[in-house]
C-alpha cells in the first residue's frame, strides 16, 4: 500500500475543516498509508524584514527535507496546475517506483516555502492562480489525493 506523507507548516485550526481532513483521511484508509504531520513555523516577528524571512524559510526547509522522503510534490503558487487524471498518474507512477511508491507534499508557511524545498521536489504543483487559506488548501489537496486514487480505480466519483 502507497504512503503518502503531508508535511505541513502550521495546523489546522478551524473545527469545521478539521472534520473535512477526518473524512478524507477515513476514506483514504483504503487506498494509502496516510500522514499528517504538523510543523510549528518559525516565529517571526510582527513586521519581519526580508531576511528574517529568509532565515525562517531556511530553517523550515530544513525541517521539511529531514523528513521527505519518495516523491516530492512541493506545493507552491509558481508550480504547474495539473488535472485531477494528471495528479492520479503521478500518484500511480511513483508507487510504481522506489522507496515503496511514498509521496511526500509539501506545504510552507504563509510566506511559501524555502528554494532548497522546491529545488528537492520532484514537481512543483500548483493548486491555482487564486490564493487559498492554508487550511483550506490541505482539505482541497486531500480531496484530490482521494480524486485520484477514485479515477485510478475506474470509479465515478471523479466526474
């Protein structure tokens, strides 16, 4: 069974959308080995200067890279927009590859994440133009994770 590891900077706070990661989670069971891990962003002050900034993304960078592990999808405005079959071939491709098919998303802070992140990832993937509440964003990831693993297993789902 395929891994797939969400590394993200923050938690998600909002009852409501908690819940929504609870049902995705609970229908993913079927599909993957699914984890969640919640990293505490660095702290920054109130008016960070550019470099503060910087050093931030660094140190969560770090973080984040000691634990990828398989294929890396770091998620990034500037990254590629795929459709939902695109984003369920890439999960069927990397299962079929090494390191037991794991995938590892990765998700920065508010202020993105680190060039060493998206330098190790494999893709670059972009969930829209438009920008989206952090917490928002990892329901909508997760429902495409699910997506996915629902076209790859020729359900209707999907449509």
């Amino acid at each position: 069974m395929q891994t797939i590891q969400i590394l993200a900077l923050g938690k998600c706070k909002e009852g409501y959308l908690r819940e929504a990661c609870r049902e995705y989670e609970k229908r993913l069971s079927r599909y993957c080995r699914l984890q969640i891990t919640e990293l505490e962003p660095a702290a920054l002050s109130q008016n960070p200067s550019e470099k503060e900034i910087a050093v931030a993304l660094e140190k969560e960078g770090a973080e984040l890279l000691k634990r990828a592990k398989g294929y890396c999808i770091a998620m990034c405005i500037e990254g590629k927009q795929l459709t939902s079959p695109d984003l369920a071939e890439k999960l069927e491709q990397a299962a079929q590859g090494g390191d037991s098919g794991a995938v590892t998303f990765l998700i920065g802070s508010s202020y993105g994440l680190a060039p060493a992140v998206k330098q190790r990832a494999q893709l670059r993937l972009s969930m829209s133009a438009m920008t989206f509440p952090h917490q928002l964003a990892r329901v909508m990831l997760l429902e495409q994770i699910y997506r996915g693993y629902q076209i790859l297993a020729g359900t209707k789902y999907h449509k």
